[in-house]
C-alpha cells in the first residue's frame, strides 16, 4: 500500500537542508531503484520552482510499504529529522485513483 509522508520545517531551514540533503536523496533513491518511490519533492516557500534563499516549508513524499508501522519507522529515519530540518512529520496511508 501507498503511504503519504507530510513533514513541515522549521522556519530558515535551507542551510540545514543543504548540510544533508544528499543522504535524504539516496534514500528516496533507493526506494525508487525498488519500484516503491511515486512521488517525492519540497514544497517552495514561495510560488517558484527555484525558491532561492526563500528556501522551503516542508516535503511531501508518496511510497509503497508494507504497513503504516514500516511507512512510520522509514520516516523517522529521515536524515532531515536528525538535522532538524523538520518540525512535524505527518505519514497517512494514501490510496491512488488517478492517474490509472
């Protein structure tokens, strides 16, 4: 099943971001080389794809696991957690319809 994890940052968290951002992308990686991984990207704090300094207000991530427990636990492991990029991480079960 699909689980939606919603995590917001804290405000200014672009340097943290940056200080580890390509270990939170080899994980995303890694669930897209298994065929887990449906969507996955920040959230601008501004209405731009290139936000700049502006920076972003948090992350939204789409993947298949096998429960709520696992979708839970992969979060918390999340790289930005231990750099305090984020202050609230939200994980739902998601159900897609569209596009088929």
């Amino acid at each position: 099943m699909f689980y939606l994890i919603y995590s917001e940052d804290v405000e200014n968290s672009l340097a943290l971001r940056m200080s580890v951002r390509e270990q939170h992308l080899a994980r995303l990686r890694e669930l897209q080389n298994q065929g887990r991984l449906l969507i996955a990207g920040p959230c601008p704090a501004i209405d731009n794809e290139d936000p700049g300094e502006a920076g972003f207000t948090g992350s939204l991530i789409v993947a298949e696991f096998v429960d709520l427990v696992a979708a839970q636990a992969w979060a918390d492991k999340d790289p930005y957690i231990d750099a305090g990029v984020y202050k609230k991480v939200t994980v739902k079960p998601y159900k897609k319809v569209l596009p088929a």
